[in-house]
C-alpha cells in the first residue's frame, strides 16, 4: 500500500515542471495575471499584446489568448456578457456566423463556448471563445485560425483549456 502511494506521488510530480506546467506544455502567462495558461513547449509565447497568449509557428500563426476584465455590472451573466462581445466582434468582422454555441465549464466555473467564423481584410478565419465569470470578472480565452488550420489544433487546445486555472 505504501509502495502504490508513493508510485502515485512519484508520478504526479513528474506530470508538472517548476512552474506548475503539465510535461510539454509552459506557463504563457505572467505573475501579475489572475489566471494560468499553459500552452504546448513547441508554440511561441506572445507577450507583444496586454493578453497572455502564444501562436504555433511563423507558418501557422494559429494563436490563443487569455483576457480577463471588470464586468461593465457586477450582476452581469455570461449570456448578457456574450451578447456585449457578439456586437463588438460583429462591429470589426464582416461575415460573421456562429457554428456552435454550447455550455460548458472551465476551471470548474460555468463557461460558454461559442465557435464562430468571421472575415477580415479579406480572410475567413474560425475562432473558439470560451469565457467564464469569476467574481465581478470575465475571463476569455480565444483560441483563432485561419479556417484551413482550425481542426488542426483543436486537441492542443482542449488541454489548454483543461490546465487553464481562473482566480487566485
């Protein structure tokens, strides 16, 4: 019994480097952010934006992000939310569609998932949000590609999602 319970132990902690990520994945986000993004070693960690976010490669800019920000009304629900950040996203994009809008949960928090595709500039690209509420803040990761590549990394992205922690 005792053997088993240190296999475990032994086991659990090669799963997580010094950081806390999982094996093959880095921590993306920074210390002042109230929340943790891991995304696989081989993508490239982005800090030119104010959210934590990394892309694939120079030749697939396939890229996620994490944003959090003060609900505009601390009694705000994620669908009112989501409603907000449709007229915005409609206000940029042309042609924009949803494909799948779904509950889901994220970090054990009640999330929506709404994948959609939408054109700028004259490029079709699909995007995958997923925001959840924590408190008086909605927390976003966005994960987009152009729509050729969107299937490629969507495994990548559901552990991204899954290691994704919210809050302090």
């Amino acid at each position: 019994m005792i053997t088993l319970a240190l296999a475990l132990l032994l086991s659990s902690c090669a799963k997580n480097g010094a950081d806390g990520a999982p094996t093959g994945y880095v921590k993306a986000s920074d210390e002042q952010a109230d929340f943790t993004l891991y995304v696989p070693q081989n993508w490239t960690i982005d800090l030119s934006s104010a959210a934590a976010g990394a892309y694939c490669s120079a030749s697939d800019p396939s890229s996620v992000s994490v944003m959090a920000w003060e609900l505009p009304n601390a009694d705000t629900t994620l669908d009112e939310w989501w409603e907000l950040n449709r007229s915005e996203i409609e206000s940029v994009f042309t042609e924009f569609a949803v494909v799948s809008d779904e509950n889901t949960t994220v970090d054990g928090l009640y999330a929506k998932k709404v994948v959609y595709t939408a054109s700028i500039g004259g490029y079709a690209y699909q995007y995958m949000q997923v925001a959840a509420i924590k408190g008086t803040s909605v927390y976003l990761f966005t994960y987009a590609s152009v729509e050729e590549n969107y299937e490629t990394h969507l495994e990548e992205v559901a552990k991204m999602l899954e290691f994704l922690k919210i809050g302090s």
